[in-house]
C-alpha cells in the first residue's frame, strides 16, 4: 500500500506535509496492521526471554483497575503524551514551549525520562529560537526514543543498573510505535496522531481483555 511505502520513506528521509489531509480509512488501517504486525511478534519475544515477569504497571492495572485503564489508554495517555512527544516536531517556537509546559504534567518517581526530555526541549527551543533548528530526522528520532524510555516507569522492578543491557528490548516497541506517530503527525496533523494512538492503545488493551476477560 501507498502510505507503506511513504512511512518507509519517512523513516529515511523525515519530511513534513506542507497541507495536512485528513488520513483515509485506508491508510489509518494500513498502519494500524502494520505496527501490530511489528508489536506482537515483538511482544511474543519478550516474553519467551522472561521479560515479562518483570513486576508491570499496566498489567497490574489490567487486572486489578481494566476500565480505567481502558479510559486511560484510550483518551488521556494520547491527549497527555502526543502534545509533549510530538507537538514540537514542526519545530516552531511556540510548539516547543507547548510541549515544555505539559510535560510538567508527566513527572513521577521516574524522573529521569523526564529530565531528559527537557534538556532536549530546551535545546531545541535555543536552536529554533536562533532560526538555526536541527534536522528533522534527529528530532523525529530523538522523540521516539525519549517516547520509548518513558514507558521503563512501568516496569517497577527493574533495577537499570545492573539491568541496563534490557532497556532496548523493552523501549523497542514503544519507539516504533512512536515513529509510526510521528508519520502521522507530520503528514496528517496532531488531531490524527491522537486518534491513532487512542485506537492503538484500545486495540491492545480490547484484545488483552478479550482472550484473558475481567476478573
């Protein structure tokens, strides 16, 4: 399919849209497929390595909380997250100071994704501020990998020191997944990257509940 090809493209070359298009039923379904395709072999070796066992934010909602997780993934982790992972991609100013101000809302006891994220959103605002901001592949990427490492707070029992070596393999999914947004957010705009990871997130989790039920 066409946009196949385009994120495939995206991956290599990072481009924004000039116009925004809505996206077709098509194409949001392509990449849906896709990034589960990429997802759930993915998640199947994690679990065949014994990551799994490690103690698991979100599967401990699952079982003990499911509806408000259900709510949480579908509606407040995508308005939360997209605006402060993937708002300054279009490297303006404003859209900087946006996602600097939100990301206030995502501090925890893991702080260090966190502090990440905002030495890298205020090196970007001093370069954008100079009109001299960095490409846009490095920024694309530097997000992805910023998106992926937030989502370590999960695993509680992880001990990152002597456990550092297992970061990739558990950020993994996580930065694809947060690739496959940022096509959509700079090709379609914020409103459909939000959609996209709401549905993403309610097929994961509508799946989960539907082979495993509610206790």
């Amino acid at each position: 399919m066409d946009v196949i090809f385009h994120f495939v493209k995206f991956l290599r070359f990072p481009s924004q849209a000039e116009d925004f298009q809505p996206m077709t039923f098509g194409s949001f379904m392509g990449l849906l497929l896709v990034t589960l395709l990429v997802i759930v072999p993915y998640s199947a070796m994690i679990y065949e390595l014994g990551l799994d066992e490690l103690d698991n934010v979100v599967m401990s909602m699952l079982k003990e909380n499911p509806y408000l997780l259900v709510f949480v993934g579908i509606f407040i982790a995508p308005l939360l997250e997209e605006p402060v992972y993937r708002l300054h991609l279009d490297r303006t100013k404003k859209s900087v100071l946006w996602s600097i101000a939100l990301s206030v809302l995502i501090i925890s006891e893991f702080w260090y994704p966190v502090v990440a994220l905002w030495i890298y959103l205020i090196w970007l605002l001093v370069s954008v501020s100079k009109n001299n901001p960095p490409s846009l592949k490095i920024v694309v990427y530097i997000s992805a990998i910023l998106f992926g490492l937030i989502h370590l707070g999960n695993f509680t029992s992880l001990d990152y020191t002597a456990q550092f070596y297992l970061i990739p393999l558990l950020v993994g999914a996580q930065v694809f997944v947060g690739l496959v947004i940022s096509f959509i957010r700079l090709t379609h705009g914020m409103k459909w990257a939000m959609i996209f990871h709401g549905v993403y997130n309610g097929v994961l989790i509508g799946a989960y509940l539907l082979i495993f039920g509610v206790e």
